[in-house]
C-alpha cells in the first residue's frame, strides 16, 4: 500500500484506530493532523463493467448472482461513449449501418483495422449519413453496400472520393429476385453474370463482363416486356427479372462496380471489392452482444454498440479519462430543455428521434467543448 501522506504538512502518517462508521483514521507523525484517506474505485469497476460487457458472461455468473454487479455498474449505463475524430485520412474506409430495432440504427465507419466513427439516427438518410461523414477526412475509396441515401450524402461530404459498391451485396441483390435456382433461361444467364461478379481480377475482364451484360439486355429486351393482367389490372410477367436487370444496370451506370480495377488507385496496393472487414470483423460481433447479453433495454443495446466501437477506436482513452470526457445521460438532457425546439407530444414529452443525442452531440468536432 502507498504511503498516507498529511495533507496540511506532507509527512508520513500512522494508522490511529477506525472511525464509528468502520473507516480507518491516520494521524500525522509530525503535526499530529488527524483523518481518514478515500479511495476513488470508479475507474477500476468501469473496466469491470467494460471487460463483462465484452464476454460472453452473464450477469448470473457474477460475484452475488449478479446484483452486486448490477449495484457497482448502474452508473455506468448512463454513459455515451462518443467518437473522437483525429482529422487522419485514410486511402479506404467501409461503411455500414446495423439496425438495432424498426427505427434504430448506428451508422459506422471503419478503416479495415479500427472504427473510425458511428452515429446513431433513425434511418439511412442522407442527412444521417453526411453526418457520419462530415468530421472525417474524405478517402480515395469508400466501400459500401448501396444503403438508402449514402450517394447524395458523399456528394456534399466527400465529392472527390471513389465509390466501390460492395460486391456481394450486388450478387445478393440479384440472387434475392432470381433466387440460386432460376428456373428461366433468361434467369439463369443473369444469375450466371451476377457470380461471375466475384471472380474478376482484371480491366479487361471487367469491360468483357459488361459487355456481356450489355448483349444479355439486350437479347432479353423483348421478352422482359412481356406484360400480363391478375385482377384485371396490367404488370410486367416477369417483374422479379426487371428488378434483378435493374439492380445491375444502375450500378454499371454509375461506374461503381469495379473502382477496384481502376489502375490510377490500384497503383499504390490492391483494393478492397467487398465490405467484408466491416460485415465480419463489425457488424457480427454487434449482433453477437444481445444474444451475449439478452434482456437489455434499446437503449442499453445502443450504448453496448457505442461501447464496442469506442473500445476498437485506434486509441481509447483510459477509463478514468473516458469518465471525465464523455457525457452522461444529465448531459443529454440538460442539452435537450437548452436547445431542442422540437415539437412535443400532447403529454408534454419529445416526439421519438429529437433527443439531443441525434442533434447535438453528433457533430464534426471533438466532444466535448461546450459543456462547462
């Protein structure tokens, strides 16, 4: 144990008996000052609470069946981890979002390695995403699966960066309609295109991959517009097909499909073509938490992915400095009765998705720097 030093004239102290509450009292050697010395263990039962957040255990594996747990932890789920942005380019970031419930979902950013930042909204918007993007430098190449308003988002927040469309999730688009077995001629050749989508390796390949896709549309044109009437009312007999060829025509459009090829990004190292690194390494360990941790609040799952991506940052702060940094729950709402001039419910409450946590502490700045 450290020595108790007196705080009126720095020398050493002795033990001098216990107080009536049970605390041990120390007396000063030289001025005879006498008094009791405090531990502060908040750090120490955040990195409890971090390291039973991060396992597999239950709360009922814990020391008293998990209530002492729960009564030295509480404080801590009033805490929100929030990203840091370091103003460091990267050459490639993948981003995602996963849906934690019907209108819930944390959009993050990660650089094949770390998470470089996460922002919670209520869906995939582009206002949602360029607030993901805006604190972060813009890289040569974001990687992505083609989410709901991310392309008017990149062009406000990072015009000058490529898009690489994941992939797989092409391939999946197209599968979803033609499933792996399509039973039409036409189904078949289109499926045959969309795997071949994963085994190209050169420009070359890639120019004779759309030129064949350009043959099959236009082959199958005629046949595609074949149109029918159910109920008395007029649709396109083979719908499923339309929305497959759909799928693959805007992305070859676009000129998203094969940024990985492009020679003048490829020069300086080899280029990601899927969003793997954030689907494996990411979003399944996020899903694994509430199964992990079943019977937690919507709020205790955001804060557990909040937790999770703060945590695999490039450098987290330390726990007692994650404690004096990040805001808690008060902070929130001190926030929200401050600023938010959004509309009420009849009963005087916020509508659901105005809470300050979507306004004003998602911003380009490092958090904090308004709160005294």
């Amino acid at each position: 144990m450290k020595a108790v030093r007196c705080p009126s004239c720095g020398a050493a102290m002795k033990r001098n008996g216990r107080t009536g509450a049970g605390s041990q009292r120390w007396r000063c050697r030289a001025c005879g000052a006498s008094t009791t010395v405090s531990y502060d263990d908040t750090a120490a039962r955040l990195e409890e609470f971090l390291a039973w957040l991060m396992s597999k255990d239950t709360q009922l594996s814990m020391p008293g069946q998990g209530r002492t747990f729960r009564r030295r932890t509480a404080e801590f789920w009033r805490v929100w981890p929030m990203p840091e942005p370091t103003g460091e380019a990267r050459r490639v970031l993948f981003v995602d979002g996963i849906w934690l419930s019907r209108d819930l979902v944390v959009l993050i950013a990660h650089d094949g390695e770390h998470v470089v930042s996460w922002y919670m909204a209520q869906a995939e918007t582009s206002r949602a995403w360029e607030a993901l993007m805006a604190p972060i430098p813009a890289p040569d190449v974001v990687v992505c699966d083609g989410g709901t308003g991310f392309e008017k988002a990149r062009r406000r927040a990072w015009p000058g960066a490529r898009v690489q469309r994941c992939l797989f999730h092409a391939f999946c688009q197209v599968r979803r309609y033609t499933t792996s077995r399509p039973r039409l001629q036409a189904g078949r050749e289109l499926y045959a295109l969309a795997v071949e989508l994963m085994h190209l390796e050169t420009l070359r390949q890639a120019e004779w991959w759309v030129e064949r896709y350009l043959q099959w549309c236009g082959f199958w044109a005629d046949f595609l517009e074949d149109v029918s009437y159910v109920d008395g009312r007029r649709q396109f007999t083979h719908e499923r097909l339309r929305k497959a060829r759909s799928s693959l025509s805007r992305l070859v459009s676009a000129g998203t499909l094969f940024t990985y090829l492009d020679p003048t990004l490829a020069a300086d190292g080899p280029l990601p073509r899927t969003n793997n690194p954030i689907e494996g390494g990411v979003n399944a360990r996020l899903r694994d938490m509430p199964r992990n941790h079943r019977g937690l609040s919507l709020m205790r799952r955001v804060k557990a992915v909040f937790w999770w991506c703060y945590l695999h940052t490039e450098s987290p702060k330390p726990a007692r400095d994650v404690l004096a940094s990040m805001p808690t729950d008060d902070d929130i709402d001190f926030l929200y009765r401050t600023y938010s001039v959004s509309p009420k419910r009849e009963d005087g409450g916020p509508e659901w998705g105005d809470r300050a946590v979507w306004e004003e502490l998602h911003h380009g700045d490092p958090y904090p720097f308004w709160l005294d």
